[in-house]
C-alpha cells in the first residue's frame, strides 16, 4: 500500500485539529472480540535465557483483508502500556469513538490485534510459577514477541498501523528503528524516545523497592502477597498517572480526595501479583532509542499530554526527538479540568481526529 509521508518539525499544538472529522460516540459490542494464544516452541531472551512454550495471549476484531499482492492490509495492532492487557482497550472511552460502523478503525474495514505482552495478562508470567527464576525480559523481547506473533503466528508482513500506549508508545518507537517499513501509519501515545533516568526512574525504583523491602516478600518467595508494599508502589503509581487539574475538580474537598484514593488503592491491589509488578518495571531498564531516532521512516503522529508527570512536556525532550525524526509529527495535548494526566492516551475523545488525519494522509 502506497503512503504520503508527512514531515514537520516539532510543534507543541494550543488545540487539537477541528472538531467533526470523526464519527460521534455510539455503543460497540466487545463480545465481537475472539481472544486466543499465539505459542512459541522455544523463546530466547537478550539475557540467554530461555523458556520453551512461551504463550502470548491476544484478542482480534475484524477479518484480514488480502490485497493483490495476496499479503494481509488492513491489520492494526494497538499496544497496551506497563501492567495493562489488551483488554483495557475494550472500554467504551476507546471503542465507542473508534471501532464502530464509520468510525476510524471500523472493524468491517481493519483487522484489530490487542496482544497481551510478555509477563501480562494472559501471557506467560513470573506468576505462572517460577516466580523470580523467570527469565529477565526488556522490551526487546516484547517486541521480538510481538514480532513473531504478527509474522507466524497472523501471516502479517506489515501493518496498516501500530498504535501504542505508554510502554506501547515504547515499543512502536523500537518498531520504527529496526524494521522501518513495519507500518503504514504509527500513533505512539504518552512517551518519549529516551532512556527511563532522571525522575522517571527513579519513582520506578522506589516502587520497586516498597515491595522488595517488605517482609512478606521474601525474596519473591511469598506464601501470602506482600500487601503493605504493593500498596505502596501503587500509591506512586496513582500519583504518577494521576491528572492534577481534573482531580482538583473533582475532589475538591479533603474528605473527597481521601475516599477517592481509598476507593483505587482497594480496587487495584488484590489484582497485582508483587512479582509480576517487579518485572514490569524492571522491563525498561534499557529501554532507550534516542541514538538512532534518524532511522524512523514510518509516517507517524507521536501525542503526548500537558499534565503528564511521568513524560513532563517541560523537560523540552519531545520537541528535540521529534526535530530528528522528519516523518513524524508532534502534538502536545492541552491541558485543561477534563483530560486524564498520562491515561489521556486511553480516552479517544482528546485525540481521535489525529487517528483520523493520520489514517488518510496514509492512504
């Protein structure tokens, strides 16, 4: 499939484009999804180690579509962030704008893939049984994963667009690197094409080091999970994926704030395995693209968030990166008391007229 490639420098945007390109709000059926397991005979990680029958769970919407060169084009995978799933994106906030009758990834038209990464969901994981005896992966091999789930498993050679989130943002930045003609079109949402340091790295570390300093822990041996250190590490990870401005607006009071963040921290803890939250932070260690963004030649639209605290638009990063990378367009979504901090990327309400733009000068 032909495609325009687009080029600007960075730009940080006041508005996001006009209103009206894309397809109203309307209820979409997530029951269409069919999940299924992608099993690899034998997987090596970058570390050497290796396991046989490492599984990668994933979902589809869609049927694949085979264009006269007999390859699939028309399939879309869309990348979830550290410790999600594919699942999260069957939300109404992301499949009432997106996946519907005319709506920009209409499942009647696009093949959508929401894989479960290596060490979540329902893929294999620390939490499957060897605990901290599991292989140390990095995103490298998550995208060697997803790499070989597209290639052998779907008989997908290239993609009509890869979008991701956060850690998903991540990996299509690595797609991009390695194999620049992966993608027709790429929407990486809520990261930056650098190494994980500075303040970054260093919440990430004292989340890791709550849970490993409990006593409960026990080296990762635990009979019951160490529950006073994931509350911890999750208390940091509210704050950093929390939205100042609209959580102000809407807990305004001191009583209001305090039973909010009770009704989370309740919500989220029993659901984390302490060892598998280790291994998603400690997945990014050497995550870092920045020496070789000139590579990138894939048309893409990179968004990040204003009231973002993990990828703060102050540290002028964004900007830099994108100067280097002439396919790629930048945008800086606004703040204001609606948008979600870094979870905008999952609300398609801030950003869905990009897709769209991004879908038809890809054509």
């Amino acid at each position: 499939m032909s495609h325009l490639i687009f080029s600007v420098t960075a730009l940080i945007a006041s508005a996001i484009a006009a209103p009206g390109l894309a397809q109203d709000a309307q209820p979409f059926d997530t029951s269409q999804a069919v999940e299924a397991d992608f099993v690899m005979d034998e997987f090596t990680f970058g570390t050497g180690e290796r396991l046989e029958d490492v599984r990668l769970h994933y979902r589809t919407l869609g049927t694949p579509h085979r264009g006269p060169d007999g390859e699939i084009d028309n399939a879309v995978m869309i990348l979830h962030g550290t410790g999600g799933t594919g699942a999260q994106f069957l939300r109404p906030r992301f499949t009432d704008l997106l996946f519907g009758e005319g709506q920009p990834l209409d499942t009647s038209r696009y093949f959508i893939i929401l894989p479960d990464n290596i060490g979540h969901g329902g893929s294999t994981k620390p939490s499957d049984g060897l605990r901290m005896n599991f292989p140390a992966y990095d995103y490298d091999d998550m995208v060697e994963a997803q790499r070989r789930l597209l290639r052998e498993g779907l008989g997908i050679e290239k993609l009509r667009l890869a979008f991701g989130t956060s850690m998903g943002c991540m990996h299509i930045f690595m797609w991009a690197e390695r194999d620049p003609d992966f993608a027709d079109a790429a929407m990486p949402m809520a990261c930056l094409p650098a190494e994980i340091a500075g303040r970054n790295r260093m919440w990430r570390m004292a989340a890791m080091d709550m849970i490993k300093t409990d006593p409960a822990w026990q080296g990762g041996n635990y009979e019951t999970q160490p529950v006073h250190g994931i509350r911890g590490a999750t208390y940091l990870g509210i704050i950093a994926g929390s939205a100042p401005v609209y959580l102000q607006k809407e807990y305004p009071t001191r009583e209001e704030a305090e039973a909010y963040l009770e009704e989370r921290i309740e919500a989220a803890v029993p659901n984390i395995d302490a060892n598998d939250y280790l291994y998603y932070f400690n997945s990014s260690r050497n995550y870092n693209p920045w020496p070789d963004l000139e590579k990138i030649e894939a048309p893409m639209t990179w968004m990040n968030s204003a009231d973002d605290f993990i990828n703060p638009p102050g540290l002028r990063m964004a900007e830099a990166a994108a100067a280097r990378m002439p396919t790629v367009r930048y945008i800086l979504i606004p703040e204001d008391e609606t948008t979600q901090g870094h979870s905008t990327h999952t609300w398609a309400k801030f950003w869905q007229d990009e897709l769209v733009d991004l879908l038809q000068r890809t054509e």
